[in-house]
C-alpha cells in the first residue's frame, strides 16, 4: 500500500514537472543555423554545432590578422536559427576587445553584418504583412563593403564598433508555423551573421571579445 | 503484474522529460572571437640604385621599388685610372613594421690581392643617410636612430691618414670593418599604421656606399652586404 502512493506521488510529479516544462516552453528560440566556416584565415578556426537543433554557441579564432596572413580577408559566416511564435526582435551585445592603443585591434576592424535571412524549412511562417528587417547598418556582407579610409586603415559599413548596450539587428513577425516546445529543423527563420578582419598592420597582441545574440518579444509586426 | 505496468509508466514518464529537457529552448546564444596580432617586419628595394663616380662598371642588377632586396653593383675602376674622388652608389632601402624594429648589417670583403694594399672591408665607406617617414599609413612621429655616420664621403667622415697616405673612413661605423659581423645600423619606433600590407607606403632610407679610388693593389674585389630587419 505505501509503495502503491509512493509510486502515484512519484507518477504524479514527474507529469507536473513535464508539464511545467511544456507550459513553460519558451515561444521564442534561437540556435545554431548550422556549422559555420571561416575562409582566409592563418592559424584561424571556428567550431559550432553543425545541428540546426544544437544551442548556439560559436567559438571564431580569426588566427593571424597582422601582414603575415597574406589573404585579403579573414571572414566568418555563422549560420543562427531563430524560432518564435510571435514578433520577435533580435539584440547582440559585446564584451571585450577595448584596446586601448588605436593602432592596435579595435572593434572597428572587425566587420559585422547579416545577410540571407530565409526560411529554416517547411514549419517556418510565412508571413505576408511584415517583412523580416535587418535593421541599419547591419544589412551587408561586411566582404564587400570593406574600403580603405583616408588614413589608409580599413573600414566596413557596419563593425562590431555599431554595438553599443543590447543593439537590435533584426525583427520580424512571427517565425514559426507550430508551437511546439521543442527544436525542429524546419521551424522557423535562418540568417548568416557574417564576420570580417582585414589583415593589417595593427599593433602586435592578442585580441578577444564575446557577442550574445539575445531574442525577444519585438514589435507588434501582423503576419 | 500492476508493478510492471506502473515501472513502464514510470520509464516512459522519465523519457517524456528527458525529451522535454534535451530539447530546451534558449533565447540567448554567444559568439565568442579572437584574433592574434604577430609582430612583423619586413624590407625592400626602397627604389632603383644610384651609382656616381665610377669609370666603367654599372648596375648589374637595380633595385626594384617594394620587391626584394637583390641588388648587384659593379663599382668599375677603383685604381688611379678613375679620377675621381668617390665611387659612391647609393641602395634605396624600404622597411615597414607594426613593432619596434632593428635594422643589421653584415659585410664580407674579399680582394684577389695579396698585400696590405688591396682593397679591404676599411676601404669601402658606408653610411645610412636621410630617414624617410612619409605617406598615408606611416607612423609619421615615431623616431628612429641611425648607428651610422651617414654619407660616408662626408668631409667629417674620412680623411687621408697622415702618416700612411691612404684614405680612411674614420667616423663611427663609416666602413665595412665595423659590420664584419651584423651590427645594428638603425633602429626605431613601429613605421606602419593599422594600414593593410597592400598600402605601398613605409620607411625609406639610403644605404650609401663609397671607394676613394686609390693606388690600391690591381685585382678584383667583391663585397657582399646583408641587411637583416628585425622586431626584438
């Protein structure tokens, strides 16, 4: 008889504690979009989870940046995944890379821009009131917008040095057909966050900083 | 009976919140970046080469502006056939640098004569001369300093020795002798900007090399000179 209620009272929380987790399911998600790839790079590296279901979580070694990498570019492209079940707006914020001698690495020499934004796969929303916006200036392949300034230093039209607190960079109306709690590998929006460093004869040194990509309730965009 | 129905129930609970927890949500995600800068440094032809005074001889092979340094000289005649009172010819030299730099020579001498008076390292004057720091790019307010005497056909930089007769280069590292072995010839502060390799721009100076041509003993005789940049 007491193992009969032990065994109810244990069936009983594990369905409330399952059930939490459904009502708490989260209606907006973002994730790896899928492995990303670095071209141009000496010494250079980027893992990722190459699932569209893993968490993101991107770790870029950009390798030598000074005159010894002899490729015109070092560029990162980082696939992100984006669910939601209501408008949504997309933030990053940095950390680091606040050198302080101005010849040395600077977020500005570090190009970042977004590009092809389109649907993860057949659960994804397709919404014909509201358009997905990369908002200014991050609307570019930072590769190609690359120029070199009047005092010969390179800069993009849009760097890591347009972020300042918890920037937004993209919004939208809803990204996903279903509802579901769970990652699926086609429901919702993918975009490439694309990275840059020209290799240049910056100060000589170790450089680093952290990005959080944060998503979250946006705009009241109509699908 | 009821207990393995219970068990089962309880296994696939367990799997239904495993699921629920492997697939969780997140509504953050990070990217995480570093870069490595080296210290780099690097020299060229600064330029085509200038050779005066020389009677016969050339330039075998000239100085080609931001391409390798492989220059070959041939200062012609160095007897008292060659009136006059220097062969000199001056290198352009072009170096670029995102760290402090030190510029070295290394200078080897060798005469086909036999005697005290051919020609040796002593003989072949040289000097660094005007520092350039100039262009978009360049780190215009650094400093730099010339180990050098400089033009070595400089009045202050050479006379005739009164008891031998000869010509000497006299002043501080005026001649080959003091590069038997490298030896710094200048040094300085970073020369280049956060600027991309492709600016051409950078920092230039002359190394000039002189003869007093002198009844040295006939032969042939070649100098060979090695500049060697570098970022301690």
């Amino acid at each position: 008889m007491r193992l009969r209620h032990f065994t109810y009272s244990l069936l009983s929380a594990l369905f409330l504690l399952a059930l939490a987790g459904t009502i708490s399911a989260q209606a907006l998600d973002i994730s790896s979009g899928g492995l990303p790839t670095i071209t141009g790079a000496v010494n250079g590296s980027v893992t990722g989870d190459a699932s569209v279901q893993g968490d993101l979580a991107v770790t870029v070694n950009f390798g030598e940046v000074s005159p010894l990498n002899t490729s015109s570019i070092v560029k990162v492209v980082v696939p992100i995944a984006l669910r939601s079940n209501q408008p949504y707006q997309v933030a990053v914020s940095i950390s680091g890379l606040t050198n302080a001698n101005a010849q040395a690495l600077q977020r500005s020499d570090v190009g970042f821009g977004l590009q092809n934004i389109q649907l993860l796969g057949g659960a994804g929303k397709i919404c014909t009131q509201s358009t997905h916006v990369i908002q200014s200036p991050f609307n570019n392949d930072p590769a190609l917008s690359a120029a070199v300034g009047s005092n010969g230093r390179v800069t993009y039209s849009s760097s890591l040095a347009n972020l300042s607190g918890s920037t937004v960079i993209l919004t939208g109306p809803i990204l996903s057909k279903n509802n579901s709690s769970k990652r699926q590998t086609s429901d919702g929006y993918i975009f490439d966050a694309i990275f840059t460093v020209t290799p240049q004869f910056f100060a000589a040194g170790v450089s680093s900083a952290t990005l959080i990509f944060t998503i979250s309730p946006g705009p009241n965009l109509p699908c | 009976m009821p207990r393995l129905i219970t068990r089962t129930i309880l296994l696939i609970a367990s799997l239904i919140i495993a699921a629920v927890t492997c697939s969780a949500q997140s509504t953050t995600g990070t990217v995480t970046m570093s870069a490595t800068v080296s210290k780099f440094v690097e020299i060229n032809s600064g330029g085509a080469v200038t050779l005066t005074g020389n009677s016969g001889g050339g330039v075998t092979t000239d100085g080609v502006l931001n391409s390798p340094l492989a220059v070959s000289i041939n200062l012609g005649e160095l007897g008292p056939s060659n009136t006059n009172s220097f062969v000199t010819a001056s290198v352009p030299l072009k170096l670029r640098s995102n760290a402090s730099y030190v510029l070295a020579m290394s200078a080897t001498v060798t005469s086909s004569g036999t005697t005290a008076s051919r020609i040796g390292a002593a003989d072949v004057g040289f000097g660094l001369g005007t520092i350039s720091r100039t262009g978009t790019g360049v780190n215009t307010s650094g400093t730099d300093t010339n180990a050098t005497s400089g033009d070595p056909t400089l009045a202050a930089n050479g006379s005739v020795n009164g008891t031998t007769g000869r010509y000497e280069f006299t002043a501080v590292r005026s001649n080959l002798s003091a590069f038997s072995s490298a030896t710094t010839a200048l040094s300085g502060a970073i020369i280049m900007n956060a600027v991309p390799r492709s600016n051409s721009n950078g920092l230039t100076v002359p190394a000039l090399f002189a003869v007093k041509p002198q009844f040295f003993e006939n032969g042939t005789t070649t100098v060979s000179v090695t500049f060697t940049v570098t970022a301690p």
